[in-house]
C-alpha cells in the first residue's frame, strides 16, 4: 500500500486501501460500493447491515450477507415489519448472521419505519437522497487521513432516521452507508473507481 492509501494490485488497478486484496472484498469494491443506489429497499437493507457491523468489519458481514437475506426474507420491509417474538427467537439461533438482539429488534422496527415513510411519499429514496439535493457528493480525497469518518450530512441523516424510528444510525454509521450506496463518493481521487462513480452520479 503506498503512502496515499492506495492499492496497486496485479490487473494495474490501483484501489481504495480497505479492499485490500480479498477477492470478495474486491469484487464488492469494484462493482458496489460508491455507485450510487436509488432503489428503496436496496436502501433500508444496506442501512441495516451497516448496523449489523458496528463493531465489527465489513468483510465480516459481505461474508455472510446471503445467510443475512435469507434469514431476514431477502431484506423485504413489508414481511420483516410482520416479524414476530418467534422470529426473534429463530433469528437468535441462526449463526448465519451477527445474533445481536437489539440488532435484530432494530431490523423490525426499522422496517415498519421504511413502510410508514413508504406509505405517506415520495419514498425512502427520496427521504435519503433529499439531503443531498438528489445528487452524490464528490468527494476530492487524495490520502485515507483525507476521509470523513462523519458529516454534517451524515449527523442530520441519523437524527432524522431515529426520529422515523430506525436505531443503529449514528452520524459514523450513516456516513459509512452514504459512501457505500453513492450518496458520496469517496473513492479515492487515485482510485480506478473513482472517475466511474462520478459519472454515475452526474445528472442526466
């Protein structure tokens, strides 16, 4: 890793410092992190993820996303919403996902939460990209010391999604969410993904 923060890999590629060299994690780097993501339920289950690894690593969770689909309906709000104690209890015994309680507790509530912001429009999308007037914010960091851990974007988001009832989304949380579904795109400038996710993120 060179001083920046950047990667170079055999393809030539240079790359964000975190992907390291995991091919899952490259992948993931490569094809979904930073690109910006409009649809509402792709939302609230990358939100809940982001959640599920506070205190933890990302690799750790991208390792077990599938199990977390699975057992969580494929991220569905409208099926999470009608969980039940019993779902708790099956959830607390599945090692295929992050068994934390409260966790699992905020999943359900934060479902019903995305079908009652659903319900009185324009959306969940709209909700999140509204605070950044619908377009990514460009990031310019050439160096890791360079990028935000939080905002106050990011501080605003989290007020606001407590208040509709989510938990586990502390401004560092949501930060850590906006830079992967492309609310900010905080590629590094060096980074081969960094001109690409700009141009996704340019109006049309």
């Amino acid at each position: 890793m060179s001083e920046t923060g950047l990667i170079e890999h055999p393809d030539g590629c240079p790359r964000c410092w975190w992907a390291g060299l995991d091919p899952l994690y490259v992948a993931y780097h490569d094809t979904e992190w930073g690109v910006p993501e409009r649809d509402g339920r792709a939302l609230y289950e990358k939100l809940i993820l982001d959640g599920f690894q506070a205190g933890l690593s990302w690799i750790t969770i991208l390792r077990r996303r599938e199990g977390f689909r699975d057992a969580f309906a494929d991220f569905d709000p409208e099926r999470i919403a009608r969980f039940t104690e019993d779902d708790v209890a099956r959830l607390m015994a599945d090692a295929r996902i992050i068994r934390n309680r409260a966790k699992i507790q905020g999943t359900i509530a934060g479902a019903r939460a995305w079908l009652r912001i659903e319900e009185r429009g324009p959306g969940f999308a709209h909700f999140l990209w509204d605070f950044v007037d619908g377009r990514p914010i460009q990031g310019t960091a050439r160096t890791r010391a360079e990028i935000a851990t939080e905002t106050p974007v990011s501080r605003a988001i989290g007020k606001a999604l407590k208040a509709e009832g989510f938990s586990f989304c502390g401004p560092t949380i949501v930060h850590a969410f906006m830079q992967a579904v492309g609310m900010v795109n905080d590629h590094l400038v060096g980074c081969h993904r960094h001109g690409p996710c700009a141009e996704r993120g340019r109006p049309r």
